[in-house]
C-alpha cells in the first residue's frame, strides 16, 4: 500500500528517535540516493568538460638531465680542507638551484641558441584558457596607447620575451637530500625540449667555469697591487727598525744588546762577591768570639782553617806540641802525681805553648778582619756599578719597548705579503684551471611521448570535480528542501494524521457526457439538467482500484473514525496555496462517496474563486449564494450527478463578492446546513484556501472536521505549520493531511531506508491505474 495505517485520531504522537546519532548513515544513503542523478549528470559534464579540455590543449613535451654536484673532480688542483657541514651543504645545492632559475642564464641560453628568432618558441600554440587571457589582454590593449619602438628596443623585447618564455617553462629541483639536481624543460615541440635541455646544461657548466675564470682573474688582480703595497709597507718598517735601533744605541751581539750583556756580567760578579763577603764575615765572627772567650778557651775551641798558608801551620804545629804535652802531663801527674818536676815542668811548657797560640789566633783574626775589609769594600763597588748600569737600562728599556713595536710590526707586514704572495701565485694557477665543479650524470634527449595534460589525471580529475560539483548541487537543494515529501515530514513537523498521497492526475482526463439520463438524488432537487463534470473530477469514480482512491478511501476512514456518532458529517476541504488541488480532491472524495451508497452533498464553498462550478460542463444559474440569502430553496440549487447520485451545489458568482465571509458564516448558512443534515450522511465542502482569506474560518464553527490538501513537494511546511498556529479553530478540527499531486516515480527518493515509501512497487498488483494517472 502507498501510504501506512496510521491512528485514526486527531492528533499523534511524535515519537522520538530510538537513538541519538553522530551521523544518520541511513538518512546520508537515502540523500545520497536520492540526489545519485544530479550527481551523475553533474559528473558526465565535467567528464565532457575534461574531454573538450584535451581536444583543445595542445600537447606539451617535457626533456630533463641531471646534474651533479661534485667538489671531487677539483681534488688534484687544489687544496681541500673537510667537507661542508649538512646545513652549508644544503645551502649551497639551494644556492646552485637558483642560478639555474637565473635569467642570467636564461638569457645565456636565449643568445646561445637564438630563441629570440624562433618563431615556434615565441609564439607557441595555445591551450582554451591561454586564449581567453590572450583576448582579454588585446582588448585591455585598444584602450592603452604604445610609444614607437625602435629595432634596438624590439630586438630587446623579443630577448626579454624568450627569457620569460624559457624561465617559464624550466624546472630545477633538488632530488631527495643529494647533491644532484633535476633540470628539465617543457615546450610543444619535442625536438625543442630536448635541445634547450641540452643548452641550458652546457650553460651552466660553462657558468660555473666562466664564474671561476672571472673570480680568480679579479684576485689575481687585486692581489698584484694589494703585494706591491704588501712589498713597500714591509720594507719601509724593517727599515725604520734599524734607524731606530742605530739612533739609540740599541746595537746588539748575537741577538743580545751590549748594555744588557753587561748589566748581567756586573750581577754575576756582585753575587760572587756578596758571597765572599759573607764568607770573610763569617770566619771574622768565629775567630773574634774565640779570641773574646779567653787564652784557655780559645786554645781549646780554636778551629784552624785549612786556607791560610804559614800561619795556619805554625799554628797546627803548637796546637799539636800542646797537645802532646798536655798528655805526657796527664800521664805523669796520674803515675807520679802533680807535683813530679816532669809533671810541674810539662805544665810549665804547656802555659807557654798556650800563651803562643792565642797570640797567633790573634793574628789570625786580624788577617780575617782585613780579609772581610777587602772583599765589602769589592762588593760595594759592585753594588755601585751595578747601579749605574741599571739606571742605563731603564733607560734603554724605554727605547726597546719601541724598538719591539716597530719589530712586530715589520714582522706583521712580512708574514702577510708572504701570505699574500702564496695567494696570488695560488689564483694565478688556478685562474687556468678548465674543470668545473658540477659534471651531468643524465643526458637530455628528446621526449618520446607528452607530458601534459595528462588524459587519464585529466579525466580523473574531471571527474571528481563533477562528482564535487553534483554533491554541492544535491547538498544545496538537500539544503533548500522544505517542502512536504513524505509521511513523517507532515507527522514530524505538524503533528497530525497523514491520511496518504495522491499521484498526478494527467490532463489528457478530459470531460465526457453521462452515460444516462437517471436522476440519482434521493431528496428532490430542482428540476433542470443534470451536471456533467469532467473525468478529472471523477477519478475515483472511474478508477476505483486505483492508488488514488485507496487513499481517499483512508481518509473516509479517517473521517469515519474520528467524528464516530455523528448521523451526518460536514466535512470541509481547505489548502494554505491556491492551485494545490483541494477542489479536485473534494469532487473525487464526495463522487466516492457517493459512489459507495452514502447519500453525499458537495458544495462549492469557494465564492471568490469557485472552480468547481465552471468545472461543470453545464452553467448553473442558482447556486449556494442565492440558497444562502433566501433567495431560492437550497433543493432547488442542488444539481445531481446520475452515475454517482451526487448532490452537488455550485458558487453561481456574477461579479466579485466582498461579503463572502460573512455569507458563509451568517444564519443563512447556517440553516443550509441544519437542514441538509437531515437528508445527508456526509456534507463536502470545498472551502477557499486559508492565510489572507478569512472565509475557511468563518466557516469553522459548522464543520465538524476538515482535510487539508498540500502540494507535494511545493508547499512549504514553515508556512503550513504557521497557518495552522494561526488557525487554532481550523487546526483543532484537522483530521489530516493529503499529499497531492505526488511524483510517485521519485517519492522513492525520499522515503527513509525502511519506511513504506521504499516498497510502494510492492502493492502494484493491488491497484489497476487508469491511464492519466502517474505511479510509482
């Protein structure tokens, strides 16, 4: 079935979502589903586009080489220290990719093969986008005006045009972290590409020679007059060396100056003799305190040198007779007692050998004394000299701390002109040095095959930017839906009864005569001709197996359950637009009931607009307005249809009608109604839509219910949903909703993963569609 069983009440309830989600993967299927076409057509144009972009772009040829750089092949010509850091490394391949992208040496390379005149190279065929530019920049030009140009200037131009050209066209990369560089050229000829490939590296070798040649040639320049300058500056401070030394005094021996040679021999012998005066003092001092201490003491304690000659002997002999004696005493005094002649005539001559001695240690102490005298006096007069010379030196030092400054500085200028001279004998040999520093390891030759466009990255490309394109135009109107297309839309947004669709009726449904002349109206109408409507007001009535009338069929249900009870049910048929079918669905619904048996009166409610009555096929001349007013019996306006035995009551408007509100709220409606309620089971009518027209809700206090009809796909569910707000007496009596004019082939689309719209092919054997009729 084409639409689901739903509660048969005037209001449901909206059921929450069984689950919270991130990202409704059903919901994105069902969108995606249903925009699958915009973004296959989408795809298919930019797919087209991409074709026509290779069928205009001119192929494109790309040669490339490779070059190395190698600092290796200058190893036998000069002195190398370590090789370059990874940061100075990269610098300098970075450094050498940019001379490559030079327009020096695109220039060089312009000259070489003389570009500048190659037509083929200046103007090259166009691809579609180059030519639209080209367009814009000559219109840009009619409104600028151009001085004349000389040959001079255009031969200028044309150089500098094929400098762009080639700098344009050219590529120079690094491969990975090597020293190698990728250079490769692209042109529209292949032959082309190949040759200036080739040119440009032979460029650059000899770039790198001539840079070389003119660097070293510029050193060996300077360098011959920085020396001359190097070789005068030298020589002018080693002269200026000697005169000062001349000048001063500070002539020198074996390296040494005379002055200071002298200054150390006096110090020398000024420590020798402070040495020797210490020496005398010191033996003066032992022998005066032996000589102070008495003759017995210092016969005793005297300690003879060995240095003093006869009188050191003389002295050692008594010492030695004194101690002989003094030991024969001692033995004869121990033997024969102190008071033997020997013994008294032994101490006899031991006082005189005493006496003897201590005249000679004066002697000697004397000699000391003078000796001491001697060796002072020396050292003072050394002391004195020495004196003398340092005060000279002092002086002298003055003059050398010059005389060392101009040293240095003689020695400085010395040491850079040899250092200068190495440099400039270095550059002179190196100036003529035939090898560069780069070598190419990959030889350009002509293309084979082109490199752009690439047809298959193209046509990828194409075709995702389609599909990108279709999936932002299905987004946009995904975007911009807010119309009613399914059951749950009306439920979610309004909370009402969604009574089913209505597919499109077709309009080759045209009129057609009765097929008798039987009168089926069980109250008495006027007499007169009965009403002929055309087949598009007679669609359940002629096809009542079809999906159309199923779903009037649920809204009698609908209708039936809700005003349960009733004997007689005035059911009114209302829109929010105009044009959206309600007078077609109201016909259909009264011809079906009617059709059932139910004794059915239709009225035309629409006084302003009353389409119903000119669908008739026969002109009334009295209708719901003069029954109303009192002007005719309401019997008497009835027209009855005789296949379905529908009582119909047309809007007969002459003119335009400012009261129509008030006609169908006031006493004469009313009683209309009172009384046909007594002869009727159901009342249909067919009211003017609502928003500015007021006259559906003055007429809200008679009807016991209403239906509302909605374009599918068309009315807005904002504006439904504010009128109904604004209608609380309308919207308290709706008992649902008809979707009309439902495109059943693409209601598919929108029916959720699961949702009855997605089965409605399901039930086809069900119905038998009368030709019109558009299904699923």
């Amino acid at each position: 079935m084409h639409q689901r069983n739903i509660p048969l009440n005037s209001r449901l309830a909206v059921e929450p979502d069984e689950a919270d989600r991130f990202i409704d993967l059903e919901r994105l299927m069902t969108i995606a589903m249903r925009q699958i076409r915009v973004v296959a057509l989408c795809a298919a144009v930019g797919l087209a586009l991409g074709v026509v972009y290779l069928l205009f772009t001119p192929a494109q040829y790309t040669s490339g080489t490779r070059i190395l750089l190698d600092d290796t092949l200058t190893k036998f010509a000069e002195e190398k220290d370590s090789g370059p850091s990874r940061v100075q490394a990269d610098s300098m391949v970075s450094s050498e990719v940019e001379i490559l992208k030079s327009a020096r040496l695109a220039r060089a390379v312009v000259m070489a093969e003389n570009l500048q005149n190659n037509d083929a190279f200046l103007n090259p065929p166009r691809s579609p986008i180059g030519w639209v530019k080209d367009q814009i920049k000559s219109v840009i030009g009619l409104f600028s005006s151009q001085p004349e140009l000389s040959a001079t200037s255009i031969a200028n131009g044309k150089i500098g045009k094929a400098t762009a050209l080639l700098q344009a066209g050219m590529s120079a990369e690094r491969v990975g972290r090597s020293y190698v560089i990728d250079l490769s050229f692209q042109a529209y000829d292949k032959k082309l590409a190949g040759a200036i490939t080739r040119a440009y590296a032979n460029a650059y070798l000899s770039d790198q020679l001539d840079a070389n040649f003119d660097a070293t040639q510029r050193a060996t320049v300077w360098l011959q007059g920085r020396l001359a300058e190097l070789r005068d500056s030298s020589q002018a401070a080693a002269l200026a060396v000697e005169k000062f030394r001349a000048e001063n005094g500070l002539t020198s021996a074996r390296g040494e100056l005379i002055s200071e040679r002298q200054l150390a021999d006096l110090n020398s012998q000024l420590i020798l003799a402070q040495a020797d005066t210490a020496n005398a003092l010191a033996r003066y001092n032992q022998f005066k305190s032996i000589i102070e201490s008495g003759p017995d003491n210092a016969v005793k304690n005297a300690t003879i040198p060995s240095d003093k000659g006869s009188n050191n002997t003389v002295i050692n002999d008594l010492k030695g007779r004194y101690l002989d004696v003094t030991k024969r005493e001692r033995e004869i005094s121990d033997r024969f007692g102190q008071d033997h002649p020997q013994a008294v005539a032994l101490r006899r001559e031991q006082g005189d050998l005493s006496r003897q001695i201590f005249q000679e240690l004066n002697q000697l102490t004397e000699s000391y004394r003078t000796e001491y005298e001697v060796a002072k006096s020396r050292e003072d007069s050394l002391r004195a000299n020495v004196g003398l010379m340092a005060g000279e030196s002092s002086e002298t030092s003055q003059s050398m701390v010059q005389l060392r400054e101009l040293e240095q500085q003689a020695a400085a200028l010395a040491t850079l002109y040899q250092t200068f001279l190495a440099r400039h004998e270095e550059a002179s040999q190196q100036r003529s040095f035939p090898i560069a520093k780069a070598r190419v390891i990959s030889e350009a030759v002509d293309p084979v095959g082109a490199s752009s466009p690439k047809k298959t990255m193209v046509l990828g490309l194409s075709l995702v930017l389609g599909l990108f394109g279709g999936a932002g135009v299905g987004a946009f109107q995904e975007f911009r839906e807010r119309f009613f297309r399914t059951g749950e839309d009306v439920r979610a947004s309004l909370n009402i009864n969604f009574l089913g669709y209505l597919p499109i009726v077709g309009t080759r449904l045209s009129s057609a005569p009765p097929k008798n002349g039987a009168n089926g109206a069980d109250k008495p109408p006027r007499e007169g001709p009965e009403p002929v409507t055309p087949r598009i007001l007679r669609v359940a009535i002629n096809a009542p197996s079809s999906s159309f009338a199923e779903t009037l069929r649920n809204a009698k249900i609908a209708c039936d359950v809700v005003l349960q009870g009733r004997p007689c049910k005035v059911i009114g048929f209302v829109s929010v637009l105009p044009s959206e079918g309600k007078t077609t669905v109201a016909a259909n619904f009264a011809g079906l009931l009617a059709a059932n048996g139910a004794r059915t009166l239709l009225i035309d409610g629409d006084l302003r607009n009353p389409g119903l009555s000119r669908g008739l096929s026969l002109s009334p001349d009295r209708g719901l307005v003069e029954a109303i007013v009192g002007e005719q019996r309401w019997q008497t306006t009835v027209m009855v249809d005789r296949t379905t035995k529908l009582n119909i009551i047309p809007a007969v408007v002459r003119g335009r009608l400012s009261h129509t509100s008030e006609l169908l709220s006031g006493p004469g409606m009313n009683d209309l109604l009172t009384d046909a309620r007594n002869a009727y089971d159901y009342i249909v009518v067919d009211l003017p839509p609502l928003g500015p027209v007021v006259d559906a809700k003055a007429f809200a206090p008679f009807a016991d219910g209403f239906v509302m009809v909605s374009e599918w796909g068309v009315t807005p569910r904002a504006l439904v949903k504010a009128t109904l707000q604004g209608e609380p007496q309308i919207a308290s009596k709706l008992l649902g909703i008809i979707l009309n004019k439902t495109d059943m082939k693409k209601l598919v689309r929108y029916g959720a993963y699961g949702g009855s719209e997605q089965y409605l092919d399901r039930y086809s054997s069900y119905y038998i569609e009368q030709a019109g009729l558009t299904k699923a």
